[in-house]
C-alpha cells in the first residue's frame, strides 16, 4: 500500500484544501503517514500571497525534496496558491518537483501522487472548484472543532491581494450541502464549527440568495448536537443588519466577529481601493455592540501601505484607541508585483512601517490588559483544548470570544471535579489575566456528551499531516504578513 505524507502551508482556507486531498487519497487506499521519512509521496500545499509566504513554501518544498535522498521519497507534488503564481517556474528551478497542481485541481491529485508509471507533471486549465458534503475529507483539526469552507474565491478589487488571481471568482457552495456536512461533521462529535471563505459575508450573492449568511447561521444554529458556530472575515460593506440580528438571536452563534478594516484613513482606504473610513466603522461597532454588548471583536490593519502618510497613521491609531477592539493584528504591506498596488508611487520605507507597526501594537497590548482585567471574576463557558504545552500542570481552552489558533487563551490552573479533558465544555471563574490571556478555575460542565467511537477515530486524524501556519498566518499580536481581505 503507497504511503503519502501532506505538509499543509498557510491559513485555514487552505487546510480545507490540504483536508480535502487527503480524503481523497485515503478513500482510493492510500496510507496516510505523519513522518515525512516515511512517505513514499509528499505533498506540499503550499501558500503564496506574499513575498514571506511565498519564500516559505520555496524553503519548505527544498526541505521535503532532500527526502528523495535519504528517505524511502519517489514523488513530490507541489500544490495550492503557489502553483498558481509560478506553475511553470517551479517546475523548471526546482527540478525535483514531480507534479504541480492549482487550487481548482485538487480532484486530480490521485494522478498527481501516481507514481507507478510516469504522468504529466502539470494539468490543463481546470473549471473553478468547489467542494460538497460527500467529498472525500479527513479532519485534521482536534476532534472537537472543525472549518468549513462555504465559499470560494473573491470579486473584490483591493489593491494589495492578488487572491483573485489565484483562487479565482467569488462562488458560494450550495446552502443545503453546507447544511449537510456540518449535520454529518457534527454527528461524528464536532462540536465547534467555523465557516471560512475569502469573503464569507458575500455568501449566497451569486445565487440570488438575499442575506445568505445571515439565513446560513440562523439554519446550522438548529443542529441539536453543535455548541459553538463562529464565521471569519467579514467584509465591511457586505456586514448587513440582518446578520448581526442574525447572530444576537441564535444562541449558538458565538458573538464574534472578525471584521479585517485595513485601516481608517479615507485616503488610504480609497488607495486600498476598500473605501469608507473610521467614522464609518465606528458606526458599524457600535450597531453591533448595541445588539450584543458583551460581543468580542477582532480586526486587522495594514501599515506602511504606498502614500500612508504619518496624518494617515495618527488617523489609525486614534481610530483604534476609539474602537476598543479585543483583538487586534498589525501586518507589514508587501509589495507584490501582480498587485494593483504594486507602482504605487510614495512607496514607505520598511523602517517607518515598522515603527508604525510596534507603535499600533503596543497601545493595542494596553487595551488588551485593560479589557481582559475587567473580566475576573466573571464565569465563562469555556471550551477545553487540552494540556499546556508550557506545563503539565496547566490545561488550556477558549471562551466563544477566542477564534481557534488566532486570539488569546484561558489557562486553567484549578479545577472541580473529573479532569477535564480536551473537547469539554466547561464553566470557568476567570481569577488572573495578563495582556492577551486569562487564567481562570474549572466549575460544572456547560455541555456534556459521551465521547463517542466517532469522535475518537477523528482524533486519530490529528496526526496524519504536518501544519505549519505560513507567514501569512494570523497572528494575535501582529505579524510581518498581510491578512487575507
């Protein structure tokens, strides 16, 4: 039986895909390995929106490519976004690439893997692809949590992303096979689902379906076994009255919302092509607040953009000290050169965009402190993740305000009761906080079901694949990459 390892690059969208490909090797019989040694093929889905991403993925195709070397390697297949820039460059500088394939070629990667006689090493161009709930897919999140894509592509003209190139239209999935894979995600033991897209508050737009995502979340919020549903990336125009209702009346929408803003400044705003301004959105903040008070929000801005002047980013930084975001990224602007953005003239020197970017951050790190202090005592509904990896003696978990892999945490350093185990959900006193994490005591349980032989084969899967968040992952305290809207 061939064996094929993944190494998995970048954000949560393309985790989907990494998924995806696995489900669809595993069905046709192929042992799915997690050491890259092992495998007698590797995939490497790789990230490429901009230049830091990009030389991950080179460096991490180098690194599989020693295995055909010293390991047992006869194949190594390069797919996702940098495909899609650089199909052709790959496979003539790196000459140990087998197979290249794009992000609407994921169907193909059998052929792809084949190593028993000699295929093309790149596919004629593809339709634009688009998952459903019986594609072949193997979870390799914690058994308790799981993403879904309900979306695919971006029609928007923002001058700095080149995702449009890459993954193409805007296309929303069918309502009902969403509905159907988060019904049969969580009959396995999913208790945590988060819908993803370039731009998932467009969904439903391109089949006529008025306020798609409000009527989405209203719908899953009816799935008896699901606890917490949670969507990212709203884009700010598209973030209608209907779904916040949406949100503050269903009590299993987690009242969260990731809104990426960019920045405030009109006139970087209209460089950006994104338009609006802080006024604006403290507008939008306000509605929502006034909906759901206690409701945590998550933005992310862009500093160093071509023309941002130092008027710009006081704009920026009183904007922010008015927001009061809970979570807030700072990423650096790269300059790449498919982008719209890319002959701008006034182009800011890397050093003054990293001034801004510590500076944004450092007041940010103080509202953080403040907010979170105002929280002890408070009981929560917390969702545990498991041990500590800083310490055995410390278990960790989220509160609904806590996206997966992007936000702080709770760190549990006492508790009631049976230990608690990774995937519970349990109420916790919040005693101690720090600048972006709480420490809090374990009470009762806020949920509990028997785990189920379901939900332990799906933790099984956790190990079959190598993820590494790529430099363009979100980071909570900011980072050197620009964030996916």
């Amino acid at each position: 039986m061939p064996k094929v390892g993944m190494v998995s690059l970048g954000c949560p969208k393309n985790l989907v895909d990494s998924e995806l490909m696995l489900g669809t090797l595993a069905q046709a019989g192929w042992e799915i390995v997690p050491r890259a040694e092992d495998a007698d093929v590797l995939v490497v889905n790789t990230c490429s929106f901009i230049e830091p991403a990009k030389r991950e993925s080179i460096e991490t195709i180098l690194e599989m490519a020693e295995h055909k070397k010293s390991g047992r390697l006869r194949r190594l297949v390069v797919a996702g976004c940098l495909v899609e820039r650089y199909r052709d460059r790959i496979l003539e500088e790196i000459p140990e690439v087998d197979c290249v394939i794009g992000t609407n070629e994921l169907e193909r990667v059998l052929e792809a893997c084949a190593f028993e006689m000699a295929g093309p090493k790149s596919f004629g161009p593809a339709e634009p692809y688009l998952y459903h709930e019986l594609t072949p897919r193997i979870l390799t999140t914690p058994h308790y949590s799981a993403y879904v894509k309900i979306a695919e592509g971006c029609d928007h003209p923002c001058a700095f992303c080149v995702i449009p190139q890459m993954r193409g239209r805007f296309r929303s999935r069918r309502f009902e096979s969403v509905r159907k894979e988060v019904e049969n995600l969580a009959r396995q033991g999913v208790r945590e689902i988060t819908l993803i897209g370039q731009d998932t508050t467009s969904y439903g737009e391109d089949m006529a379906l008025p306020d798609g995502l409000a009527a989405l979340v209203r719908e899953l919020g009816r799935i008896p076994e699901l606890v917490w549903l949670r969507f990212l990336y709203c884009y700010p125009n598209r973030l209608s009255d209907g779904l916040i209702a949406a949100v503050a009346e269903t009590p299993k929408a987690a009242k969260y919302f990731d809104i990426p803003l960019q920045h405030a400044s009109r006139n970087v705003l209209k460089l950006m092509r994104r338009g609006s301004d802080g006024e604006h959105f403290l507008k939008l903040l306000e509605k929502i607040r006034r909906a759901m008070p206690t409701a945590a929000l998550r933005t992310s801005f862009i500093v160093g953009f071509p023309g941002e002047t130092e008027a710009d980013f006081q704009s920026l930084l009183d904007f922010a000290a008015a927001a009061q975001f809970d979570h807030l990224g700072v990423f650096l602007y790269s300059n790449e050169e498919t982008s719209a953005s890319y002959n701008l003239p006034l182009q800011v020197p890397a050093s003054v965009a990293r001034r801004r970017q510590r500076a944004l951050l450092a007041m940010q790190r103080k509202i953080s402190r403040r907010k979170l202090r105002s929280k002890i005592g408070a009981r929560l509904p917390a969702l545990i993740e498991g041990r500590s990896e800083e310490s055995d003696l410390l278990f960790t978990a989220r509160t609904e305000g806590q996206a997966p892999e992007i936000d702080g945490r709770v760190f549990i350093n006492d508790f009631e009761g049976a230990e608690p185990k990774a995937g519970d959900f349990r109420w916790a006193q919040v005693t101690e906080t720090s600048d972006y994490d709480l420490v809090a005591k374990l009470e009762g349980n806020f949920f509990a079901e028997p785990i189920t032989a379901a939900v332990h084969r799906l933790a099984e899967a956790q190990a079959l694949v190598e993820l590494r968040p790529s430099a363009d992952g979100r980071l909570r305290e900011g980072g050197d990459a620009m964030p996916s809207l």
